[in-house]
C-alpha cells in the first residue's frame, strides 16, 4: 500500500466525487481524502476573505474539508447582498447577485418598486414591479471569482405575482457582453404563455398583440421558439440571460442585462430576486 501522503498527493488531482467514493476503499484512503493537503485545492483561492465578508464571519473551522462543506451549503457574502456556493461534487463554483446588488431602474421609487421580504428568497429583500413602461435589470461579475476553463450561464431569477400585466404582449432583450469584446443577443419573454388567458385577451382586445408586434418590429418572427422563464427546483423561475465561458488566468468583466423598453405598455407583477451564475455543466 502506497504511503498516506502519496495517495493525498494523487486523488488531490481527480474530483471532489471521486474523493468522497474513495474513502470507502479503506482507512487510508479516508484519511488522505480527509487530509488539508487535498481539500485546499478545491477551494477558492479567496476563501479567507469570502468567509471575512460572510454573515457568519466568527465561525471556527477545524479542517479545510469543514470549510468546503461549508462553502457547499452556501455562503451569504458582502452584507447578505451575495451568495457563494461550491457544487459539492464537482467543485464548480456559483454565485447569486441579490436584486440588492444588481442595478434595476427606478428601484428607490416608491411608485415603481416594492422592497420586501419573500418567504422563499435566501435574500433579506427582493424587488417586486409594481408599475413602468421601461424595465431595465443590469448586473455584473468578474470572471476571476468562477471556476476556471468553465462555460457558465446566467439566469435572471423571477416570479410572477397573481395580479401580473403586460409581461407577455412583447419580449425583452437580453444581453451577455464582456470585456474581451464577445456580445450575445437575444430575446425573451417575461412570463410563460397561458392559453386560457390568451383567449380572454383576443376577445376582449382583437388583434391587439399583432398590432404591438407591428410597433416594436417582431413581425415575421412568430416561426421563431417563443423563450420563456424556466421552473426551478427552489420555487422560482430563470430566465436565461447569455453564457460566457472562463479561462485559466483571465479576470474578465462580464455585463448581464434584461430590457423591455420598445413595447411603450405598462407592466407590473414580476419579482426580482436576483440574478444566478453557474456552470452550464457540472460534469
């Protein structure tokens, strides 16, 4: 059997999965798999200071295996207003811009933004429209702060209260652009079709969406999918924003953003509650 420091040494190259099965192969193995040797090099290398600006800063750790799940759990960062999480078997990295610490237009409007607590959100705040005619929602992040060589996707988290209007006459524009020059466009609507609904609207205003389709320059553009939010496992929906993909050494700053300014409707109902970035895949 080889020496403990030389089976840490090896499983330290393979994955956080591979690690977590091998310590079943015997005592050895569990104990390279526990060593801190091993589990530093799957944590980020600002771990110190994620922890520093967590909520739960004063918290002691007696292992560097403690802190990756730890960070596996999640983290709240910068006054609650981030969250950082490891994907505990592959090691990838995520995190979640509150809509606190994304820019929204208008949000300190009373008129047009309502600021409260939502009992599902990992936020202390999240933003509800109450009503505009010009939705813009922009964020940001740097690239260094995600996994390396990684392609990731970012995903505008959203409901859509009872009482919502106007998110589906016209789609928004959604836009992924860094600084390396790479911009990807396209567009998407800010809640899914229901069908009963549609029918209601066509006998109460005709061909209303037809004509708006003509003002803001969509016709001929009905062959295309019509992209929509997405369900999520914790009771809310995405709307896919773009993907980016990271490269070793490089610290890129990628701009996130969703419009809706050409439809000229009001609107109103949807809940911001931030704004996700994750691997597209976690293999």
């Amino acid at each position: 059997m080889l020496p403990e420091a030389c089976i840490a040494n090896i499983i330290s190259f393979t994955s956080p999965a591979d690690i977590f099965s091998s310590s079943a192969i015997s005592l050895v193995f569990r104990l390279a798999g526990d060593s801190d040797f091993v589990w530093e090099k799957f944590l980020p290398s600002d771990y110190k200071s994620l922890i520093s600006r967590s909520t739960d800063h004063q918290r002691s750790f007696s292992s560097k295996k403690e802190i990756y799940r730890c960070l596996c759990d999640s983290l709240l960062i910068d006054n609650a207003r981030k969250l950082f999480k490891i994907n505990k078997l592959s090691g990838k990295f995520f995190y979640i811009l509150s809509a606190r610490d994304i820019s929204i237009q208008s949000n300190d409007e009373a008129s047009y933004w309502s600021w409260s607590k939502v009992s599902d959100s990992r936020f202390l705040e999240s933003a509800e429209l109450i009503t505009t005619d010009r939705l813009e929602v922009n964020g940001r992040i740097q690239t260094g702060v995600l996994s390396p060589n990684t392609r990731y996707g970012a995903y505008l988290i959203v409901k859509v209260s009872k009482h919502a209007y106007g998110l589906d006459l016209v789609p928004a524009e959604v836009c992924m652009n860094s600084s390396n020059g790479r911009t990807v466009k396209n567009k998407v609507y800010l809640c899914c079709l229901d069908e009963k609904k549609q029918q209601m609207k066509r006998l109460l205003y005709g061909n209303r969406e037809e004509r708006m389709a003509m003002t803001v320059g969509m016709v001929g553009a009905d062959h295309e999918k019509r992209r929509e939010p997405k369900g999520r496992d914790d009771g809310w929906m995405e709307i896919e924003l773009g993907e980016f993909e990271t490269r070793e050494g490089e610290d890129d700053e990628v701009n996130m953003s969703l419009t809706e300014v050409k439809g000229y409707q009001l609107k109103g109902g949807i809940v911001i509650d931030g704004i996700e970035v994750r691997p597209k895949s976690l293999n």
